[in-house]
C-alpha cells in the first residue's frame, strides 16, 4: 500500500479522511504543530483552514520535502470557501510547491 500523510487542523476529521481511505492507502495523519518533525508521504491530503494563516509558511517548507513526483491534495469544503471566496482558493491549490 502506498502512504498517504494527512495534514489536518482536527483529529476527529483527519480520522474521518483515513477511514475513508483504509485498505487503499497506509496513513498517517499529523496536526499542522507537527510537521517540522515529520516528513510527507508521497501523496498527502491537507485539510486545514488557509484563513488561520500562522501554519501556512510551515505547511510550504514541509512540503517542499515531499518525494519527486509525491502529489498534494487540498480538501475545502463549502464551509471553507465561503471564508474566502473560491478565487482565492483556485489560486492557492494552483500554485506549485
């Protein structure tokens, strides 16, 4: 099975996205206070809030240590778009990394 980090704000839903994911993916699943200390896995999901932006210059330097050819999926909800409209989004989870 290949690894899969998920980077998440909550326990309770980076536990929800690793049920989900069970039997297709190992995971391993770190609050945003713990990257330093860890490296990403070849596929990782972030689900955070962008607009709590004291995380984010730590989120970028993790990930630029994710293995060659690793992808990075960025999960907003509804919720968290309305925060900060959807333009803002698309320009973030476009950006490389």
């Amino acid at each position: 099975m290949d690894p899969l980090s998920i980077v998440s704000d909550s326990r309770d839903r980076a536990g929800d996205i690793g049920r989900q994911l069970a039997g297709m993916f190992e995971t391993q699943s770190y609050a945003c206070r713990t990257l330093p200390r860890a490296k990403p896995a070849k596929y990782t999901i972030v689900d955070i809030d962008l607009t709590e932006s004291s995380h984010l210059t730590d989120l970028r330097l993790w990930l630029m240590h994710k293995p060659m050819g690793g992808r990075v999926i960025f999960a907003v909800g509804p919720e968290r778009v309305n925060d900060f409209g959807t333009p803002g989004v698309i320009s973030l989870v476009s950006k490389r990394v």
